[in-house]
C-alpha cells in the first residue's frame, strides 16, 4: 500500500505544482516573460486566506474566494504598473524586474505579518479522509479536493482557451502580437487578463499548498515556485496541458525520491529529471519543436 | 573596434580607463583603511565586494559576451568555494606561507569549478534561450544539494568524503571534519585579504577584456549575435560558446575561493539561487558586455544594502523598490530620447543613428 499512497501523495504535490505551472505556462506563452514574482503570488494568497480566517474570522470558502480576488487584483497592478512599460525592453530587464517585484512582495510580507512562520489551518478537515482497505490507505481530504480542483481547473482552461472569444484572443496573442492586433484584439487587455488569471490560480494552488503543508511564511512560495517553473519548462512551457504533464509528473517524482532514494537528495533528482528530459527533448515533453529560419 | 589613425585605439584606452579606475579605487580605499575613515561593517565588506565583482565580470562573459542567460552562476562559486577550503585544510602544514597557500587553494578552486562548468556545458550547449537558462538554475540547484550533503575530513592518513554522515567518513583518532553537511566548512583558517582580492578582480578583468579583443572573443561574440550566420563562416560554435562558460565558471571558482575563506564558516545554502540572481542583478543593471559597468554596479549593490542600515526593516524592500525603478527608467521610451540628445549635444561629431544596443553594445 506504501506504493500507492506514495502515488497519490505524488499526484496530490504534483496538481499543486501543475496548477502553479500554469500560470507560468500562460504568461510565458503570451507575453514571453519568467515571471519569478509568481512564486510570491502563492504566498500572498496564502496570507490573505490566513488573515480571513484567523483575524477577520470568514467561513473557509469565503477566505479562498477573498484570496483568489485579492491575487488577481494584485496581478492586474502589478502588471501594469511594472510589466506593462517594459513590453519593448530587452527580456532580460523585465526579468530583472520580475525579481524585483519577487522581493517586493517577500518583503513587503516580511514587514507585515513578520519572518515567524503562521501555522495555517486545514480547511478540509471536516470532509474527512477517505480510507481504503481497512484503513491501509489514507487518503486525506487535502489530497482529493486538490486533485479535484485541478482536475476543475484543466477543464476549466481548456474550455475558456478553445471555445470563449476572449480564451481565442489569448491564443491569438501568443501565437502572434501584431496579426493579432491587426485582427482587432486588444493585446494590452488580453496581457491583463492572461496575468489575472495566472495570478488568481497562484491564490488557489497558495490555498492548497498552505493546506498540504501548514507552515506560511514569506519565502513559502520560492521553492514551489521555481519547481512549478522547472514543471512548466519540463511539460513544454508555454502549453497548457504541457503544465499538467509535467506538473503530475514532479510531483510523483519528488514523492518518490523521498520515500525510496532520500529526504536530502530529491531536490537534485527533480532537478536531474529536468535535465534529462530537456536532453531528450529540448523543448519539452508536449513542448512544439523550434524549426530555424535562416 | 577600428584603430584611429594616430594614438592609441579606441578599445586600448577604454580598456586603460578601466584598470586605471579599478588602480585608483584601490588605493583611495588603502588610503581610507590606513587613516581609518572606513566603518567596521564597510571594511568587512572589501573582500566581499571583490568577490562580487569577479563574479559579475565573469558571469558578464557568459551573459554580456556569450549572450547566454546562466541563472546558476553562485553554483560554480560553491564548488569553487568548498575546494578552495579543503584544498587550504590539506594544505595547512605543507605550505606554511598563507598567501601562497590561498593562491593554490584558489587554482584548484578556479580548476574545479572549470570541470564543473565543462561537464555541465556539454549538454548546456545543446539547448538555446530560456531552456538553456532554465538548466543552469536546475545545475545550480543539484549542486547546492549535494555539497548540502557532503562531509570532508582530514586525518594523518588523507582527505575521507562522505555523502550520508560525518560519521561516515571512517576517521583515524585526530582527524578534522572540514566540510560537516549543511552546517557547511567549519573553521576556516581565513586567508582572503582585500590585496588578493584586488588582484584576482585585475586578473579577471584583464582575463576578459584581452579575451574580447582576441579572435576567440570575436567568435564567442559573433556566435551571440546570430548563430547562423556564425556557422555558416565556419565557426565552431558549441566550442566557442563552451569556452566562455568554462572560463566563466573558472573565474567564479576563484572568487568562490576569495569569498569562502574570507569567513570562519560557510555554508551551502549561502550560494543559492538567490545569489545567482544577486549576480545576474549586477550585470543587468551594470550593462550586458560592459565590464566597467559590472565592476561599478557590483561594488554599489552591495554597498548599498549596508549604506540602508539605518532604515535596516525597509532595506531589502527599498533594494527592490530601486531595482524596479532603475529598470523602469531606462526603458522609458522619453526619458531614453532625452538621454540620448543630451549625449548628441556634447558630441561635436554630426549626430550618429541612434544603434538599438538590444544585443548590448560592447565597450569596455
């Protein structure tokens, strides 16, 4: 049983890491930027769930919906008024901007709630875990509502992207700025859009996250985050279910690596996985291969 | 890069204008240290800063140069760093002279970290852009966590390497645990003085700016600039592209070496991607390719944070606040145009066309 609780921990890590993965994914794939604040995104939301619950003391439900808004204002802003100037410039100074934004928000949560690690609350407990085989298999609730969310989310996006004016737009955009624009989408707005959805899903995989592992503190997003990013690149990054793929597929892999190689080396072997992927197939599992125009 | 008809070329006096800056800060911070106009916390921060800048000037010759983007580079520093000090540790009794024991840990540094750089090259080279970029980071991030994992001891019968415990390593009765996992090299014997690390910065950036007028450097640049067509006038591009990573990583072992026995203990977890970003920071904001510039943003960025002590809860978030604002500045399309007829005002030469620098113009 060891093995298929080991899986489902896996897939349960791994739906948390695809659904930040998309939103890196998104952003990558329309406005051609790492955003590296999108890390502290999650932990934003993580915070503002907190708060609702423990200070304002809002029901659950409420809290994440209070989360969900409040990242994806944050993102719209921040796009705005840092990314939104910087669509000309060398990609290497918005990514330094990204950074920036990245210790910004670190800090600006430092000074808020302090470096003191919040201990967040399950907001599962009361669906109760599921138990399987006389209680040789636990499966918790966090484990299921995560899974299912994701599942909700890939559904979700895969309808919005294919069938909605807006999701063709975003398609469109990506594909190619200028024809698009010359199609009449407003680009500027479509950019908008694609972060405040990027950045309302880094809200609910900060809820998860923080329900999975309860310990909220200001650099809680930056390893999830840059494993989201490696996720991303690993599944093709600029492809939606690319994000899914390789989402699932870290997460089993850091799962399994602690559980049968060692806690202290499953940093390298997600890492290494990443590499060797990238070896096989430069531009991702799912990712489009490059032709070169000369 | 044309000679002028008389004098000296325009790249050798820019090159001298360099040294002769990097001479003369030097000296005037010797002159401040003797009369004693330095704060302690500033005078700790000299080998640091020097420190920093080799690292910047040679990951400007991966960035900068190379046009490559390495979101890996404090990798390269670590590796550089924990050789360094157990090459020093072994070395205690045979090279009793410490700046001639400093000056072969940092070989062996410098020599490690290009092994490291090699190895990781090779499958690097094969992949272009953000993939490539995305690889550094995930090397980065391997070797943080298995130097998080090493021990090293030292004992009469030789240096023991373990990858699970101190206890592990099978010592005779004596013996000293250099490296202890994620507690990092414990005490270090410091070697690092600010003259050494005044010469390392001459010697890297006399390294890459001789490397830049050299047909290598015209071919790692060629490379950068369109790979095709590079390829298509035969050359080798994989080779060039690995010789600047390789040297690259080679000088930020040495400055590994500078930074890590600068300290009496050390641990992995100081040269994360966090520091690898710190050093891209520099660059970026000190201008790709430009050496000069790396130099001057890598000693203001890190003085800068000690400079904020006074506002010490607000510092990292002014850190930020002026990163954002720096990048928003100099991309803004009017205060650029102003900036540029300002510059055209003081030129008597009839106004050149105005060069997109998107690849980053080189100049010293």
């Amino acid at each position: 049983m060891g093995f298929v609780s080991n899986l489902v921990n896996g897939i349960s890590l791994g739906a948390v890491y695809a659904i930040i993965a998309l939103g890196y994914t998104m952003v990558y794939g329309i406005a051609k930027m790492l955003n590296f604040a999108h890390g502290d995104i999650i932990m934003v939301g993580g915070y503002l769930c907190f708060c609702s619950i423990s200070y304002l003391g809002l029901n659950p439900f409420v809290s994440v919906l209070v989360s969900i808004v409040g990242c994806t204002v944050l993102g719209i802003v921040i796009e705005r008024l840092a990314y939104k100037p910087l669509r000309e410039a060398p990609s290497l100074d918005v990514l330094i901007t990204a950074i920036g934004v990245s210790y910004l928000l670190q800090n600006t949560a430092l000074l808020i709630w302090g470096s003191n690690p919040k201990s967040f609350p399950n907001l599962f407990k009361s669906l109760g875990n599921i138990r399987l085989f006389d209680g040789q298999l636990v499966i918790s609730s966090t484990a299921i509502v995560t899974i299912a969310t994701n599942i909700v989310i890939m559904l979700a996006l895969t309808w919005f992207t294919s069938k909605t004016r807006m999701g063709k737009a975003m398609r469109a955009c990506s594909e190619d700025k200028g024809a698009a624009q010359l199609m009449g989408i407003n680009v500027n707005s479509t950019i908008s859009l694609t972060f405040a959805i990027g950045s309302g899903l880094a809200a609910v995989a900060g809820v998860l996250l923080c329900s999975a592992y309860p310990t909220l503190m200001p650099t809680t997003g930056s390893m999830p985050g840059i494993k989201a990013f490696v996720a991303a690149v690993l599944g093709g990054i600029g492809s939606i279910p690319g994000a899914m793929v390789g989402g699932i597929l870290l997460g089993v892999a850091e799962i399994f690596a602690k559980a049968y190689i060692g806690t202290q080396f499953s940093d390298a072997i997600v890492f290494a996985l990443l590499i060797v992927v990238l070896l096989i197939k430069p531009t991702g599992i799912l990712g489009k291969p490059i032709s070169e125009k000369v | 890069m044309a000679g002028r008809s008389r004098g000296l070329s325009r790249t050798t006096v820019s090159n001298l204008v360099t040294y002769a800056l990097v001479v003369i800060a030097f000296v005037v911070v010797q002159a401040m240290v003797s009369n004693r106009m330095l704060t302690y916390s500033l005078q700790g921060q000299l080998v640091p800063i020097c420190a920093y800048i080799v690292m910047a000037v040679s990951l400007n010759l991966v960035v900068g140069l190379s046009g490559e983007l390495s979101l890996g580079h404090a990798g390269f520093m670590s590796v550089g760093a924990f050789t360094g000090i157990v090459v020093a540790a072994s070395l205690a009794d045979a090279i009793p002279n410490p700046v001639l024991r400093l000056i072969v840990a940092m070989l062996f540094g410098g020599g490690f970290a290009a092994i490291a750089g090699f190895l990781i090259g090779i499958p690097v080279m094969r992949l272009h852009g953000d993939y490539l970029a995305i690889v550094t980071l995930a090397f980065g991030e391997i070797i943080k966590n298995l130097l998080n994992n090493l021990y090293v001891g030292i004992d009469d019968a030789g240096v023991h390497f373990s990858f699970s415990s101190a206890e592990a390593l099978g010592m005779a009765q004596g013996g000293k645990v250099v490296i202890n996992g994620p507690q990092g090299a414990v005490g270090i014997t410091k070697l690092s003085t600010f003259v050494i690390g005044f010469v390392l910065v001459l010697l890297a950036v006399f390294v890459v700016l001789n490397l830049k007028g050299s047909r290598s450097g015209r071919a790692i640049m060629a490379v950068r600039d369109n790979r095709i067509a590079a390829e298509s006038v035969g050359i080798n591009t994989t080779k060039y592209r690995l010789m600047a990573f390789v040297l690259s990583a080679a000088l930020a072992g040495m400055a590994g070496v500078l930074y890590g026995m600068n300290y009496s203990s050390i641990v992995p977890k100081k040269f994360d991607f966090n520091t690898s970003i710190l050093i891209l920071v520099f660059v970026v904001l000190g201008g790709m390719g430009s050496i000069r510039g790396s130099i001057i943003s890598a000693t203001v960025l890190t003085i800068l944070p000690e400079a904020l002590r006074a506002v010490n809860d607000y510092r990292m978030l002014l850190y930020a606040i002026v990163l954002i604002l720096v990048m928003l500045v100099t991309n803004n399309p009017t205060l650029k145009q102003l900036w540029r007829r300002i510059k055209g005002s003081f030129r008597r030469t009839p106004k050149e066309p105005a060069v997109a620098s998107e690849g980053g113009d080189v100049d010293a």
